[in-house]
C-alpha cells in the first residue's frame, strides 16, 4: 500500500511544500524516514509509531517507509 500527501517544511520562518509517500510493506517492524536530511525529521520515528499505535494500526511485521521530499524546488530570484 502507498500513499501521497503533500505536507509543508519551515527553513526558518519561511514555509515550504513537502510531497509525504508512505509506503506499509510486509517485513521486520520498523519505521524508515528518507529524504529532507533534518536531525527533527530524523527523530520523528517515535512520534510517528506512537500515533499508528494510538489509531489502531498496529506494525506487526510491517516496514513503514516515509520519503520526503520538496514537492516544487522553485529558486527565488532577486532582480536588481
């Protein structure tokens, strides 16, 4: 099963689209974040069990991967 949500991200005070896919696969209970190497995201694991748990989807023998990703990588420009 996969899923996409499109999410937001902060760089400071500025906000930015991030493009969420999960995917539940059969295999050792665990949780996999890739992309957007933040050290908050990283530490997210918890959070992320916890909530599954708490909605009644337990990971017995389920692998949860999460790729996160900029869902548009616009550049600002400065015109002078």
């Amino acid at each position: 099963m996969s899923e996409k949500t499109l999410s937001i991200g902060l760089k400071g005070l500025e906000g930015y689209r991030v493009q969420v896919e999960v995917q539940v696969i059969d295999g050792l209970e665990s949780i996999v974040v890739v992309g957007l190497p933040d050290a908050s995201v990283k530490e997210s694991k918890e959070r992320v069990s916890a909530a599954l748990h708490s909605m009644g989807f337990p990971l017995i023998d389920k692998k949860v991967v999460i790729n996160l990703s900029p869902a548009v990588t616009k550049e600002k420009r400065a015109f002078v």
